[in-house]
C-alpha cells in the first residue's frame, strides 16, 4: 500500500487545455470545501478567513493551468517554481495579501491532507518548505524584475492611483502609456518584455535598438570629421 502523499486522488486529476469546464468544477468544489474547512478550523477574522481562497486559487490556477493537473499533488520543487516564479510573475496583489500567502498556502495544503487528497511529498516537509521559502518569496514578488508584462503594467496603474477593474479603464491607460517616451515605458515594462524575449529567443528591446543607435553614433562622428576636415 502506497504511503498517502505518494497515492495521488484521481478525483482531482484534471486536464485544463481538454476540459476547461471540468477544471473549474473541481476548483469550485475544493474551494468550497476549503472555506467550510478554514471555518471550522482557523479563528474568526485570521488572514486564512481573508486571503486563503484567493490565494488557493492562484495554487489551483497554477497546478492545473500551468503545471501537470495534479491538483493534490505537492512536492517541495512545485512550492519553489509557485512561490518563486508563478506568483512573483503572474499574480498582482496588495501588501496585506502578500504578507498572507505563505500562511495560506500551508493552510491549502493542510486542507488537502485533512481531506486525504495531498500526495507528493509528506505536509510537514512541504510545511517547512513553504516557511523557508518565504522571505525569499516576498523579496521576488517585490521586486519589479520578477513581474511578468501584464503584472508589470496592472502594478504600474495601481501606483497612478488607477482601478485596472473599472470598465475601460485598463484599454485607456495603455492607449496614454502608448505615447509615453521610449525610456519611461522600458523603465516600467522593459525587464518584464525584455524576459520574455530571451524566453523566445529574440534580442531585449535594448539589443534591438542597439544597431540603430550605432548608427546614428558613426553618422555623429562622420559629421564631425567633416566639420573638423573643414575647419
């Protein structure tokens, strides 16, 4: 007999690209579950209560969109890959909900192995996984470099004071960020576009301008010998 963590539920097995629906039926019925859980087993108001389903979702979104639709299974590499890169890139939240997330990660997967579904890797190793991972998760989802273009631009609009939920607002904001200089738009979303360019293999928005500014550099300086030559 396969000790539990190594048992994966068939249950929550999914395969998002072939059946979206199906997905986001087990993600409904686990994050119901989840909130009976929380309910019965964390205090009133506890940042599990706040936070612990936006943050499950975003595990769920990963594990079953991104990642192998295992959504039981957990391994100390899948917590690192979320907590590091997925979340950090992808994920645009307030200060409040950062400081909640390892907290609530460890309540999910506490969730799963009450409810005999987690499989991977054992819940105290994961648990002590998550709680090492965490100050090193905060630093990277801080850190503009690790934002994906998307996060970059909705954490941008945030900052001017602008809701990217309210109707038309995010079209309105891109069109104006559009004819902002070339120096001011790389400094917002130049990290973010110039990661996914290396991940495509094309040169970073720099690379790219880099020929036309060598140009313009050796037309300069041919200009100037002819001023000079004239002198």
């Amino acid at each position: 007999m396969l000790a539990p963590w190594e048992d994966d539920d068939d249950e929550l097995t999914v395969d998002a690209a072939e059946d979206e629906d199906g997905f986001h039926r087990v993600m409904e019925m686990l994050l119901d579950e989840l909130e009976q859980h929380a309910k019965a087993t964390y205090p009133a108001g506890s940042v599990v209560w706040q936070h612990g389903d936006f943050v499950a979702s975003s595990m769920l979104q990963w594990k079953g969109g991104y990642d192998d639709g295992r959504l039981g299974r957990w391994t100390q590499v899948d917590l690192a890959e979320y907590m590091l890169d997925y979340f950090p890139r992808k994920v645009s939240v307030e200060d409040e909900t950062l400081h909640a997330v390892p907290e609530c990660v460890r309540a999910f997967l506490g969730f799963l192995d009450a409810r005999g579904s987690l499989s991977g890797e054992p819940l105290e190793q994961l648990e002590q996984a998550c709680e090492q991972l965490s100050d090193e998760f905060l630093e990277h989802a801080r850190d503009s470099s690790h934002w994906g273009l998307a996060k970059s631009m909705v954490m941008r609009m945030q900052a001017e004071g602008i809701d990217p939920s309210a109707a038309g607002a995010l079209d309105a904001w891109t069109a104006e960020f559009n004819t902002r200089p070339h120096d001011e738009r790389d400094a917002i979303i130049g990290p973010a576009a110039d990661r996914m360019a290396r991940a495509a293999g094309l040169p970073s928005a720099a690379e790219a301008r880099a020929p036309k500014h060598k140009a313009q550099r050796r037309k300069a300086q041919r200009q100037a010998r002819k001023r000079n030559r004239r002198g």
